[in-house]
C-alpha cells in the first residue's frame, strides 16, 4: 500500500480532484514567486517552504488517531480516524463511505496546519541559513515533491 501513495497521488491529480488541485496550485505559485525574490532571501524561502511542506505532511501522517468504535455513531458514520497536527484537519470517514476528497469545511483548517509549519520551516532555514545552498535546495524540493505525492495519495486512500 505505502508504495502505492505516490500513484494514487498521480491519479488524483489527472482525474482532477479539486482538493488536490488546488494544493498543486497554490504551492505551484509560491514556489513560483520565488523568481522575483532576491538570491539571498531566495535561498531561505525555498528552504523554508519545502521544510513547511515536509513537515506538515510528516506530521498530518503521524497525527493519524483512530476512534475507538464505541465512539462511532455507525447510523450516521461520521469519522472513523482524526488527522492533522497542531488543529485537527481531517475526520476521516469509515472504509468505503468517502467522496475520494476531503471535505470542503475542512480544507481551511488543512491549510492553517500548512502555514503553521511554514513559519516552523522558517524558522529552522533562518536558524541553519549559513548551511544552505543549491544542492541541499533542490534535495529539499525533491523531497517536498515526493512527500506531496505520498500525502495526496494518502488523503485519496483515507476518503475513498
């Protein structure tokens, strides 16, 4: 299953997911500002959003708790697992009763988790700033892309 993720996150992308769509969006963009910024500054703030979107997903797949069963409701089936540090993003649903993508009210709380480790990855590129350069940035950004394709491969699998 876990080197299944990647694939399902491809396969979320092509038959265009909206949730999955929009996060490709909007980290397309901010990494796409990154042109106009000058090289000093540049070097930080790529750190900085790949650690934020490294360790968001880390800890949005280490945050997975599940609900004992006398605390689910199976009339109404509501959620099954919780999911999301430091806010609780996700209520994911029993097996076979999601939609293939969060739901939308939960998609903010989703993103402040996002920019709640965006200013933690700052703060770790500030701090280690004098280690930074191309070759660690673009590690970094591989594996920031790879951990995006796992996590929304992970978040299809858990509302499929």
């Amino acid at each position: 299953m876990l080197i299944m993720l990647p694939f399902m996150g491809l396969v979320s992308l092509i038959f265009l997911n909206l949730f999955s769509w929009l996060y490709v969006s909007i980290i397309g963009i901010l990494f796409a500002v990154q042109i106009i910024i000058p090289k000093n500054i540049r070097i930080i703030t790529v750190a900085a959003l790949s650690l934020g979107i490294i360790t968001m997903w880390i800890s949005l797949f280490a945050s997975y708790q599940g609900l004992p069963y006398n605390y689910i409701d199976f009339s109404n089936p509501a959620a099954a697992a919780l999911g999301g540090f430091p806010i609780t993003a996700f209520e994911y649903p029993p097996a076979a009763l999601g939609s293939n993508e969060p739901p939308f009210d939960t998609w903010g709380l989703f993103y402040l988790n996002l920019g709640f480790w965006f200013v933690v990855g700052s703060s770790v590129a500030i701090i280690l700033r004098k280690y930074l350069n191309n070759q660690i940035l673009f590690k970094l950004f591989g594996v920031s892309v790879i951990i995006s394709l796992y996590g929304i491969g992970y978040l299809f699998a858990q509302f499929d």
